[in-house]
C-alpha cells in the first residue's frame, strides 16, 4: 500500500481523539452528547469558541440528515473540520522570474532552521538554487547548525559574526545570491519570544533591509509553529504577524503532537494560511497542507 503521510503523521492526534470518542454517549444523540462533543473539541486544542461553531454546525447537519449515531457524527465532523479549513490550505508562493526569499521566524526551538532545509531539498527537487542565509547570530550554535545542513544540501551558506547584524548577513546573502546566480534565499533567523518587543524589532528589521536588497522581498515570510504548543500557538501567531508580514505558518512536528485541533485555533482565531506541515526529522518530511487529508487522518469515523 503506497505511504500516507496524513495517516502515519497524525497518528498520536487521531488515537487521543478516539480515546476521547470512546467517552461520548454512542446512540443517544441529545444534548448532552452535543455538550461532550464540544469538551472533547477543547481538550484536543480546538479552541473554544471554533469548538462551538463546529458542534453547532454539526449539529444542524445532523438534523437536516437525520444522523443518528456516533459513526454518522463523526463524519459530519470530518466533514465540518474540513470545510472550516479549507480557506487556509494555501501553497508557497515563489517567483520563477526573481530572486525568491523566504524568511523563517517563530518562538525558540519550534522547528524553524529543520524547516528551512527541508524547504531547500524541497525547492533543489524543483531544480532550483538555493543559498541558505544564518540570520541567526544570537546563538554560535546556530550557524554551524545550518552549516551542516548547507553540506548536506551540497548548497552555500551566507553567515556573519557571531554576535553580529542580523539583518546585514540578510543583506548580504541577497547580493551574493544574484551574483553568484542562485534562484532563492532562506533566511533563518533567531528563536524569540513573541513578548521580548526588542527582539521582534529586530524582526522587522530584518525583513526591512531585505525589501531594501530587493523590492518586493521577502515574498513569503513564514511562521514556524511547533504544533505541540498549544493555545499558546494562537499567541504566537498575533505577535509575529503584528511585527512582520506573516504569509503563513508552517506546522512543524505534526508528527509529536496528540493534539490536532491546533491548527484549527490558530487559523480562524488569525486568518493565517497554513502553507507547509512537518511530519518528522528528515529531509522528504515536508508536505503541502491539505485540508480533506488532515481531517481523515484525524478523525476516525468507527464506532469508537
Ligand atoms: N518530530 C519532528 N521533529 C521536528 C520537526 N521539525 C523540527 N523538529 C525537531 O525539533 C527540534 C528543534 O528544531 P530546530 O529546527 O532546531 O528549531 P529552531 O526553531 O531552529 O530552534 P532555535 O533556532 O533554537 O529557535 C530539533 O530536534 C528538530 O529535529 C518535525 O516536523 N517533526
Ligand atoms: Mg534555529
């Protein structure tokens, strides 16, 4: 049977959220089915006021079908968390004719510099040249750690000093990208805490200088949630796109978290996209977001 990465990757989600199907009243669709149905929403991430909005939307469409059992319900629910979604399920948008730059930001840890090579096999599959930029001088770490990456790619990689301008290794990276021919940029940058407002400064500066090196970049600037967090991901998400131009979040560590439903908080409760998801630690671990498939994988229809 050929691989479903949907299926493997939302494995711990969907197992919680059966455990948690289990607890509902099987035949008995009233009210308080309808009320655990919510609880079970919020416990899985969802958010409270999406929870609402889902049970009531499934509610009505179980009246208006006649659903009768839990299996019924949960495929209105498949099919209610899949519609809510949709509008977000957008791809990366990079130009052929230009420079292309991505800039990658998000809280420390949450899977930023994994993403970016990722996205760089990704975009070498494409046959495209990909220059990797380590805005993050905060941390020694931090650059070798993409240089690894870089060697592994068989790519370059534009670093600075330790300590140094963030936004000037972005700069430069840009310059020597056009002179040495390549397609795109990946700009990795530090981890931070959406609270520490210097440091989200320095965010903005960054994209700033790159708009500089070239009109119209960074094209896309993601936001990488590691999507173990929590409601603490809708936060996040209102923080950085206050400081930047979010273009959309990339879901890292799909793979890790039980609970799925914070895709769904973070995508109404902001209006961001979801553009990229993260299912492991390799290279290929690295899918398009897609509504219908992550809803299956999630909910299991079976009678719990
Ligand atoms: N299972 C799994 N692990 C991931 C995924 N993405 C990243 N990781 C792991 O998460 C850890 C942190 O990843 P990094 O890419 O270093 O995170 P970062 O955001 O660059 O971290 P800082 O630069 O320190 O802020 C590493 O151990 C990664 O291997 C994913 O999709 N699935
Ligand atoms: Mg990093």
């Amino acid at each position: 049977m050929p691989r479903n990465p949907w299926k493997e990757a939302m494995e711990r989600a969907r197992h919680f959220l059966r455990s948690q199907f289990a607890s509902l009243p099987g035949r008995a669709v009233g009210r308080e089915m309808w009320e655990q149905l919510e609880e079970v929403l919020v416990r899985s991430d969802v958010g409270v006021a999406v929870a609402t909005e889902l049970v009531e939307r499934v509610r009505s469409e179980a009246m208006r079908r006649g659903a009768r059992d839990l299996p019924q319900l949960l495929q209105l629910l498949r099919e209610e968390v899949a519609a809510c979604l949709g509008p977000a399920q957008q791809t990366l948008r990079l130009p052929r004719d230009e420079l292309a730059v991505v800039m990658l930001v998000g809280v420390n840890g949450s899977g930023k510099t994994t993403t970016l090579a990722k996205l760089a096999h990704r975009l070498q599959k494409q046959g495209r040249r990909v220059l990797l930029a380590a805005a993050d001088t905060f941390r020694a770490a931090a650059a070798e750690q993409l240089g690894v990456w870089a060697r592994r790619l068989g790519t370059e990689m534009v670093t600075g000093m330790p300590g140094g301008d963030p936004a000037a290794v972005a700069f430069d990276a840009v310059a020597a990208a056009r002179a040495r021919g390549y397609h795109c940029v990946l700009v990795d940058t530090a981890g931070r805490l959406h609270t520490r407002h210097n440091l989200m400064e320095e965010l903005r500066k960054i994209e700033r200088v790159l708009g500089r090196a070239q009109a119209g970049c960074p094209q896309e600037v993601l936001l990488v949630i590691d999507a173990t967090t929590g409601q603490n991901a809708v936060r996040q998400a209102v923080e950085f796109s206050r400081a930047v131009r979010v273009t959309g979040c990339c879901l890292a560590k799909m793979d890790g978290t039980a609970k799925g439903g914070v895709v769904l908080s973070v995508t109404r409760e902001t209006g961001l996209p979801v553009k990229l998801v993260g299912i492991g630690q390799g290279l290929d671990d690295l899918i398009d977001f897609d509504a219908r498939a992550f809803a299956e994988a999630l909910i299991d229809t079976h009678q719990p």
